[in-house]
C-alpha cells in the first residue's frame, strides 16, 4: 500500500534525496535510484498512477536522483515524468500487443544475440538500466534479473560472431551496456576488435540521457583504447523532449565527441510527451546545438501496457513534414516501423513528389519551404524506370493551380 506524502513532504524528501547522493558519482546515483514503492515520497500521485505501479505488466520502477530532478513533482502532464512514474495504462495487455513484437528471440542463433540483417547483429550486453523508462520496447528483459548475461553467455555470443563471417556491425544493446563496469565494457569491445570482420560497433545507450556522470574519463580512455583502425565505434542515445538536454548531457556529449564517437539520437514519439511539431522541432534544435546529430524517430512497438503512448501512424509523417525546411536536414530524423514480426526498419515520409509527366519531360515536387510545386527535368536518355505518371490534362490543372497560389 503506496503511503501519500503532502506537497511540503514530497519537496522535503527530493531535497533529501539529492544531498544524500554524491551527485556527480554515477555509482551514488545508482545506488540512490528511486523505486515503485517509493515514488509516492517524490511524486503526488494521481489515482491513475497508483494504480499503475500496484498492477503494471510492464518492467520494474526506478529512476536515477539527477532524472527524478528533471520530473515535476505536481504535474501529472510532465513529459520527464510519464516516462518515470506508470499509470493506469500499463495495466491493461490489448490484444496487438506482444512481449516481443519484433520477434527478437525467434532471431536469436545464441542467448542474448539477435541476427536479423545478414551483416548486422544486436548483443544484449545485460539486463539493467539507470532508469527502466516506461516505454521500453524491451520489457520482456529488461529489469528481470533472469536475464542477466554472464561472461560465458557473451563468450558464446561473441563465437557466433567470429564463426559467422558476415558479421560487419554489431549494436551493443540491452538494457545500458553502460550499466555494466569499465572492465566489462573493455572485455566486450577487446573481443570485438580482435574479430577481423567486425568493421563497426554501435552502443546504444540511454545514460546521456539519465545518467551524464557515467560518460566519465575512465570510459572514454576505454573508448579511445578501441577505437580505431581495426574497430569504429558509434554511439545512438535517446533523447525524446528537450527538458533532457541539459547542461550535465551535453558536457556527456562532448567526452563522447572528443573520444572520436559520433553520436546519433533516436527518439521515440510518445503520445503526450512529444507528439506535437513544435516539441520534436525544438528537441531536435536543442540537440544540434548538443552536436548530437537526428538519426531515428521511432513509432512506438506493439508491446503490453503501452497504448498510453502509441500514436497514429500519420502523426510521425506529420511531424517529419513540419520540420522539413525550419532545421538543418541533419536534424531531422527518418521516421521508422520496426515491422512486427521481425521485418526490419523501413522508413516513412512526407511524399514530396507528385509525378512526371512524358510529353513534357517533367517531374513535380511539392516544396517543404514554400508549398507551391516545383519541377525538375528528366534526362533525355532511355531507362526503364517507372514513375508515377501524370497525364497532360492533369498536368496542364496542376501548372494552373500552382500560378494562382502566386
């Protein structure tokens, strides 16, 4: 039974949470992460969100101090917030939904390692992050401490890997393989560089995010020890509202940077957190000024509990859409569907072209800057490529409409 803290209780108790962490030491931080049944001490909460941490289906509760800061206390629409504190809607299993969507485990030659593209695989490095966000596509594992990945479970990974010789790129995910201590992390990409067909390693992680203090100097001294001829490293995080980047973030970016690691973000469009242009369009200025470049924009996965984040399709074309011609194109991201059933990632966008027309050896495109229709001409030279055609009816109105628009 959650116990309901007053207002005056629940700033007094944040207060106390913080000066008890050592607030720049990541592992003060982990060790001060708040819980489920500890919430209600820094929350007020809703009866939507009792409920939520009574009956969720989904993963376990916990939240970093410096994350728990970023929350608002008293706003039950704060976007930090929904993505720490369950509510009602993680109750409830629809009958689409699937504990894993993408069919991760039905691809999985060896525990913990997921083959879906032919030069491309996924590790699992572990089971734990620094904040278990409500939305993460990984609920099945993450937080569980089943799944936990020992050092011979990697080892068999990794022989998979050595054995399978198209093997080119492999993501580091998991849970946080920042989560895991710099002599593991230093193990995982010693054996990755020591396997010749292994150009290309990505780690995916969410501690710029929640936990900055964890890109310490220790880390990128690992980093900067294996990145290099033999092995690139990459970095995608995930920032998904701009109350994210902050000041600590982006001092995280920088070590990242200056280890030589690009760093891409992936966001994942949540329903009431970031689904609005103005919202993903100053997320995504804020991280340019981060020097974090737009990579993905996720359509959030068919997994239990989470129809309180699911949006319309169209909603993520939309957004794409709006930002076309406000931000530098590296700071618009692809829109993608993970296709259920473990078909991969395909892009969505705006349809910016309308069609050619033969007679005039023209194409015409709609203008993301100004919206009139703009045309191109096709080289006179034979192909056999097929384009949407438009005939000279058609085409003869669109010339017209496009003069009246000025």
């Amino acid at each position: 039974m959650l116990s309901i803290s007053s207002p005056e209780e629940i700033i007094l108790n944040r207060e106390l949470l913080y000066q008890k962490t050592n607030w720049t030491d990541p592992t003060s931080q982990l060790q001060n992460r708040v819980r489920g049944e500890d919430l209600s001490r820094y929350f007020l909460l809703s009866k939507s969100e009792i409920e939520g941490i009574r009956d969720t289906i989904r993963l376990n509760v916990s939240a970093t101090p410096y994350y728990i800061r970023l929350s608002d206390p008293f706003d039950t629409k704060c976007p930090i917030r929904r993505m720490i504190v369950p509510d009602s809607q993680e109750t409830v299993l629809s009958k689409e939904e699937s504990p894993d969507p993408l069919h991760e485990e039905r691809l999985s030659p060896v525990r913990g390692l997921t083959h879906m593209y032919p030069n491309r695989v996924l590790l699992f490095s572990n089971h734990s992050c620094s904040v278990y966000c409500r939305h993460c596509m990984r609920g099945r594992k993450v937080s569980s401490s089943n799944e936990r990945m020992t050092s011979e479970d990697l080892a068999k990974a990794f022989s998979y890997i050595r054995e399978t010789k198209e093997i080119e790129d492999v993501v580091i995910s998991g849970g946080d393989p920042l989560n895991l201590s710099d002599s593991k992390i230093d193990w995982i990409l010693g054996e990755l560089v020591s396997i010749p067909h292994v150009k290309i390693c990505r780690l995916g992680t969410r501690n710029p995010v929640t936990l900055p203090f964890r890109i310490n100097e220790s880390f990128c001294k690992i980093i900067e020890k294996h990145n290099g001829d033999d092995l690139s490293i990459f970095c995608n995080t995930q920032f998904n509202h701009a109350k994210e980047c902050t000041k600590e973030a982006k001092d995280a970016i920088l070590k990242l940077l200056k280890a030589g690691v690009s760093v891409g973000n992936q966001a994942v469009l949540l329903r009431g957190i970031n689904d609005d242009n103005e919202t993903m369009l100053t997320l995504h200025k804020k991280l340019l000024e981060m020097r974090v470049r737009a990579y993905y924009l996720y359509d959030p996965e068919l997994i239990p509990g989470s129809r309180g984040f699911r949006t319309p399709l169209g909603k993520g074309i939309e957004i794409v859409r709006y930002m076309r011609g406000k931000i530098a194109g590296m700071g618009i991201p692809q829109f993608v569907n993970d296709l259920p059933g473990g078909g991969g990632k395909i892009t969505l966008s705006p349809n910016w072209y309308l069609g050619y027309n033969k007679t005039t050896r023209q194409h015409a495109f709609v203008s993301a800057v100004n919206g009139k229709i703009h045309f191109s001409y096709e080289p006179d030279v034979d192909n056999t490529f097929k384009y949407n055609e438009i005939d000279d009816l058609e085409w003869e109105k669109l010339i017209e409409n496009n003069s009246s628009r000025g």
